[in-house]
C-alpha cells in the first residue's frame, strides 16, 4: 500500500509518499472542506487506477472513488495553485515550504517505479512522519 502522510499549512498540503523503500514528497492544496477545485482531498483510503489524460497523457494514475470529486490526478507542478485537487510529487521541499521542487523528476522516478501496476492502494493520512526541513531532499 502506497501511504501518504500529510501535514497542513495555511496555503498548502504537504506530505510525504512511501511504499517500500521509494520516497517522493508530495504537494497539494490546502484543506477546504473537499470542495472540487480548491481543496485536497479528505484523509482515507482509495484505489488508485489508470487513466487516459488528454492534458497529462497516458496512464496517469488517478484516485478513484473520491467521495463528491472526480478525476484527482498525479501530475506534475511545483505550487499549489497549479493543481485543482490533484496531487504532485517532488523531490525536494521548497525553503519556505510553500511547493516542491523537482517535480517533474519525482514524477518520472513514481511513474518508472510503478510502471507494471494497473492498480494501487493508497492511504492518506496526517502527521508528520519526519521533521520535514526546507530544502530537504528524499
């Protein structure tokens, strides 16, 4: 099972994603109520399936069963404001610990490392599963 363990700041939600021994930090909106568009998506446990993006290719990998929210994505970007409920990994965390950073690398390493699956689990939760520093690297 794929885990993230997020921890909550005012304008951003990050996290980091562990299976085994593969890391990447990930990044996504602030908490808000679930609301589609603005807000990451609540705590739990999902499946994770493939999915055919017109904007982010093919076999992207897309959190399904969101209650009252479709089509939450892995995808690239580095801040917040560039996802619409979806979820970016990164290699690093930025210093003020408002996005990450190498994303689009952390991205291809999850993509490369989950290459043979057509279904994952996923579970989300919070807490701080190290004392995350600016700049720091997985």
């Amino acid at each position: 099972m794929i885990e993230i363990t997020r921890w909550y700041l005012p304008n951003v939600t990050l996290g980091l994603l562990t299976f085994d021994d593969f890391e990447v930090f990930t990044c996504e909106r602030p908490w808000e109520d679930n609301k589609p568009y603005v807000s990451c998506i609540p705590e739990g446990d999902y499946n994770l399936v493939r999915h055919d993006s017109p904007k982010f290719g093919d076999r992207v990998w897309m959190v399904h069963n969101v209650p009252d929210r479709t089509f939450i994505l892995f995808h690239v970007a580095n801040w917040p404001h560039q996802l619409q409920g979806c979820i970016a990994p990164g290699n690093t965390l930025f210093p003020d610990g408002d996005g990450v950073g190498s994303s689009r690398v952390a991205y291809e390493q999850f993509m490369e490392w989950s290459k043979n699956f057509d279904h994952l689990e996923l579970r989300i939760r919070s807490g701080v599963p190290k004392e995350p520093e600016s700049g720091q690297e997985v």
